[in-house]
C-alpha cells in the first residue's frame, strides 16, 4: 500500500547544518468539481485527485485505485507525467573569489586561510617582521588608582 509522501524530502546537510532537499516526489493534484446542468452552480462536494509516483490517492490521502479517477485526470498523467529531481551529496554553496574553486560553506574558512598563508610566504621573509616605524603595543593604565 503506497503512502502520500511530502513533496520535498529534505535532509540535514552536516557540514553546514542546513535542511537541503534530497529528493523530490513527482506530484500532480486535481480538483474535480461536479456541476449543475446549467454550467454555474455546484453539483456537489469537490473531490480532490492526487498523483503520486504512479499512484492516486483521494482529498484524504489515501490511496486509490485508478479506476475511480476520472478519465481526463488519467489521461493527463499519460500524456505529461512529471518527473522528479534527485540530488546526491552537498549542495555547493560557496565559490571562492580567488581560484574559482567550489565547496560546501563550512570549508570556506580553511580555503580562505590557505589562500592568506600562500600570500604572505610568497611575500618573502620580511614581510612578517616588525619594522622600526611600527611602534610596540603595550598596555596603558588609564584608570586612576582609588578613584
């Protein structure tokens, strides 16, 4: 017996702690209102029709057989029958500035850092000292003792 799925499946991505969609369920709905002989008024109570991979369900959510549907509903599903997207891994969410690679978000910081550390030891071995311009941080008391 088939069960009425969410349409999104999603999943938590734990590299980056985000929900991301995983897989979808092809879904089509149909709505089914009986009407008067004069083409305006209702009938009678609308009747919802749900596909779902392969299989229909009624305004509840469950499932039926096929032969309670009415046939245009039926034929439509023959003649367009959706298809979902399944998608595996993460998601690539960040791309970085500097060499155009793509990661996930959370390995962002330790590429970043890579990128800093090829700078400053292709900068030479000066680059990270001290000059004489540059005074020494030191700290300074600016409170006033018993005051």
């Amino acid at each position: 017996m088939a069960v009425l799925e969410p349409v999104n499946v999603m999943e938590m991505d734990r590299a980056t702690s985000q929900l991301a969609e995983v897989h979808e369920n092809p879904t089509r709905v149909f709505l089914h209102v009986p009407l008067a002989p004069d083409g305006i008024h209702w009938a009678g109570t609308p009747a919802q029709y749900v596909w779902q991979n392969g299989h229909w369900f009624d305004t509840g959510g469950n499932e039926m057989d096929e032969t309670e549907v009415p046939q245009k509903f039926r034929d439509e599903i023959a003649a367009n029958r959706p298809s979902g997207r399944v998608q595996r891994g993460p998601s690539v969410t960040w791309a970085c500035d500097y060499c155009g690679q793509t990661m996930n978000a959370s390995e962002s910081n330790a590429h970043l850092q890579q990128h800093m550390k090829d700078l400053i030891s292709s900068a030479g071995p000066g680059a990270t000292k001290q000059t004489e311009l540059e005074r020494p941080i030191t700290a300074k008391n600016t409170h006033a003792k018993g005051a």
